[in-house]
C-alpha cells in the first residue's frame, strides 16, 4: 500500500493557526478603516464570536450591525425653510381682486396721461415725440388698442407702413378683430404700399364688423384718396 495520503485526510491544519480568526481580525480591522489616534496602544482584536474555534469554524449566530440614525434636525430646519418660502409666496399672490382693480386704474391713469402727451405731439406734428409717449404708455397698459392705433397712425405719416402693420395686426390679431380704426389704417397703410386686394380686404372687413359706421367708412375711404 503507498504510503502516500489523500490530501483531504491530512490533519496538518490542526496544527497551524486557525484562518478563520484572521479573517475575522481582518474585517475588524478594515470596518475601523484604520483611522487609529496616534500615542494609542493598539489594543488585541476581540473574539467576536467566542464559539469559533480551530475545530469548530461553523458560525451558528449573527453579529450585531450598528445602523447609523440620521439626526432630525435636518429634516426640521428642511421643514422650516420649506414652509417659509411657502407663506413667502402666499403673500405675493395673496391680493384680493380690489385690489388688483385699484392697481389696474392707477396703470390706465399713467396711461391716459401718456396718450394725452402723445396726442399733442402729434397734433404739432412731432411723430417721433409722440410714438415714443405712446410707447411709454403701452409699458403700464399693454392690452390698450387705443395707444397701438395712435401709434401706428404716426408711422403712417412718417411712411414706415412695415412697422404700422405690426401695430395694427397685434391688434385685430390679439385685442380686437372688429376695430374699426385699425382696419382703416391697415386699408391705407395697404393703399400707399399699392397693396390694392389688400386695402379692398380691409375696408370689406371694417363693413362687415362695423355696419353702423358705414358713413365714416365713406368718408375715410374719401380721405384716403385725397391724401390719408
């Protein structure tokens, strides 16, 4: 029979140091992160689990897991600064409708004086002066059709019809498809621009959403040709 022994009936391992152990002292030592403070002794690695011996390496029981607890605080200053920014933001919208109507009349009030400024420049005739007072007038009232018109009324007169089209089309387009004075500009903007399907468009629709004012259509249609 040879002499030689199946290595898994050797017993040598009874002898020599229980690996089991290192492992062990080594995740011990890797969970402390080895962030020792200097002048302390190293102290010698617990037995964490005593039933482990170099016959008997079967663990039988957990070890205790130590769970780190977030602090509240956080979570209440979170809260706060939450609940701050909320009422912030409830008093700037928090404004009865009187008080927006109060708002709105004292805007049309600053308007109103732009547009009476703006009238008298333009009577001089002063057309630069006044497109800029109706421009000023449109950063309180930005839904006011009256200043648009007036306005492009004066790049009519200084032939910038392109730019008195922007005017009149944010109005029908945006404020009001039936005002009367918008089609008429836009039908003699159209009419010096020798745009004549345009201008015959614009006076058919200032008829049809204006029948009332058939007679001041004619009479603008008379001007036009005179010399609008």
């Amino acid at each position: 029979m040879s002499a030689t022994r199946h290595r898994e009936l050797e017993e040598d391992f009874l002898r020599r140091p229980s690996k089991v152990g290192e492992v062990i002292n080594l995740l011990d030592e890797i969970s402390k992160g080895g962030k020792m403070a200097k002048g302390n002794v190293d102290k010698p690695a617990a037995n964490i689990i005593p039933d482990v011996t170099d016959t008997n390496f079967i663990v039988m029981q957990r070890g205790q897991l130590h769970v780190k607890t977030r602090s509240k605080r956080s979570f209440i200053q979170i809260d706060i600064a939450a609940n701050r920014d909320q009422m912030t933001f409830m008093r700037q919208i928090d404004v009865t409708q009187a008080e927006r109507n109060n708002a709105r009349r004292e805007r049309i009030s600053v308007a109103l004086n732009y547009r009476r400024l703006g009238n008298a420049e333009f009577r001089k005739p002063n057309f630069d002066n006044a497109i800029e007072f109706y421009t000023k007038g449109l950063e309180y009232i930005v839904d006011s059709k009256v200043l648009f018109v007036n306005r492009s009324l004066c790049y009519i007169k200084k032939r910038d019809y392109q730019r008195a089209l922007i005017d009149l089309d944010y109005v029908l387009l945006n404020l009001d498809g039936r005002c009367l004075r918008a089609w008429l500009y836009r039908a003699g903007a159209l009419k010096r621009m020798n745009n004549e399907a345009g201008y015959l468009e614009c006076i058919d629709n200032a008829r049809r959403y204006n029948h009332s004012e058939e007679q001041y259509i004619e009479y603008f249609i008379e001007k036009i040709k005179s010399g609008f």
